[in-house]
C-alpha cells in the first residue's frame, strides 16, 4: 500500500472481531510509533498494550470515572452503566494507550512532546491499516483523568493522550471526505508588514 494511498483511505474502525491479534503485527504497529517526528530527540512515548484480562484494569478505572460523577452509583441503573464501563475494554482484542513522558530537560518544550506523541500515535494508525487491522484512537475526558496516571504508573507530568483499539475488521467504514486543503490554507508570498 502507497503511503498516500494509506493516509486516504484509512478510517476509524470502530467494530473489530475477537480473533486475537499476532504479536508480530502489534509490535510492528509499536515500532512505527517510535519512528515519529520529535524535537531535541527526546523520544517522549510510552505504550501500554492490553490484551486479555490485561483490559480488566482498563476497565475498572474506566467504571471508578464514571462513578464518580454519580450521585448514588449503588442504584441498579448506575451500577449497570458501571458494568458496561467495565466492558469498554473488550470491544477489541488489543489496547494500546499511548502516553507523553516529557524530558525534564529546560529546553524542552512541553506541547511539543505532546506533538511528537500525537504523531506517533498517526504513524501506528497508518500501519495496523497497512496490516490489515481495524484500530481507532480513542480519547475523551476519562483518558486525561488522574486515574489514568495511577493505572500506568505515571508521574504528575506525563499524560494519557489516548487509547487505540484494535483487531480485525468486522465492518466496512464509509468512504473519507475532507475540506479541501485550498480552503484550510493561506499562502504568504510576500513581506506582511
């Protein structure tokens, strides 16, 4: 597959199977990662991959989120949503949260290794859909939530900048369309003062 030809046609692929996924393709996947764009070479990813009941963690933080936004979550209705926060997890055979360690180094600059992470996590993206596989990067408010920082062990700051699911396609996504780049782009050709 061509690299524009990948970059077109790759989507967010929400429904995978439950076939499990070969070791080979996911660090294939994390390999790519590390090969994202970073300045001062700094290399500030980590990768947690979750397979099996290595989700279940996952899972249990994801309910202790949601709980506590709750008034009463012993009451049935909550705690049924809570279980079903437990199971997000297992909607693929393989999760990867991606996070940003950033050097401490003064010349470093912090958005930066957020960047370079966030690149990363493009890099693997484009790969697992080379591969064959169906992934998509999910993130949201309990992905930056301190719970997550405990869970993988991170310090006050690192930060979680998402989760990859990922597995074989069990759906077809629809075709991509994008703004096209003419209107989302302004040419400077001359001094602007």
């Amino acid at each position: 597959m061509q690299l524009l030809e990948a970059i077109h046609t790759r989507r967010s692929i929400g429904k995978v199977q439950d076939k499990p996924v070969e070791r080979e393709k996911i660090e294939q996947i994390l390999e790519a990662g590390t090969w994202a764009p970073n300045h001062h070479k700094t290399e500030p990813w980590k990768f947690f991959v979750m397979t099996g009941e290595g989700r279940r963690s996952l899972g249990r933080a994801l309910a202790d989120i949601a709980a506590e936004k709750m008034e009463d979550p012993s009451m049935p209705e909550n705690q049924e949503l809570l279980e079903r926060q437990k199971l997000l997890p297992f909607r693929a055979p393989v999760v990867i949260a991606a996070a940003a360690v950033p050097s401490s180094d003064p010349k470093v600059i912090h958005i930066e290794e957020i960047g370079a992470v966030n690149a990363a996590i493009q890099n693997m993206l484009l790969v697992a859909h080379s591969l064959g596989l169906g992934a998509v990067w999910r993130t949201g408010l309990p992905t930056y939530h301190p719970r997550m920082k405990e869970l993988f062990k991170l310090d006050e700051q690192d930060e979680v900048l998402g989760f990859i699911y990922l597995g074989y396609p069990d759906m077809t996504p629809k075709p991509g369309a994008r703004i096209p780049f003419e209107d989302k782009t302004v040419w400077i050709e001359e001094d602007q003062q």
